[in-house]
C-alpha cells in the first residue's frame, strides 16, 4: 500500500508539470483560439454580436453541411 502512494503521488506530480508546461507554452491558449477562429468574422462573428437570423444559420448548413 505504501508503494502504491508513492506512485500515486508521482503520477500526481507529473501530471502537474505537464499542466504547466502547457499553461506556460499557451498550447491551450492557442488550441481555444483555433477552435473557436470562426467566430472571428462572417456568419460566426455575426452569432457572437447577436446579429444572425435563423434564416442566415440554417442557408449556412445547407450550404456547408452540419459542424
């Protein structure tokens, strides 16, 4: 049982050194701003202003299929 928590808590420790290698290299950063760079301009930054009607969405996934 004894051995178990050590490698449990080693386990621990290298998950957090990895937790912030990513936080410091903005590698989640970068992959939240891929995702979400559709919403940057057209129809995307039009749904983020409030702008966009059903009618624009709906000709968008005729057009492009369904995300």
């Amino acid at each position: 049982m004894f051995l178990g928590h050590i490698g449990a808590m080693d386990t621990f420790a290298r998950g957090l050194l990895n937790a912030a290698r990513i936080v410091e290299e903005g590698i989640l950063s970068k992959m939240i701003k891929q995702r979400y760079a559709g919403y940057e301009e057209g129809l995307g930054k039009k749904i983020t202003e409030g702008k966009a009607t059903f009618e624009e969405c709906e000709e968008f996934i005729k057009l492009n299929g369904e995300p």
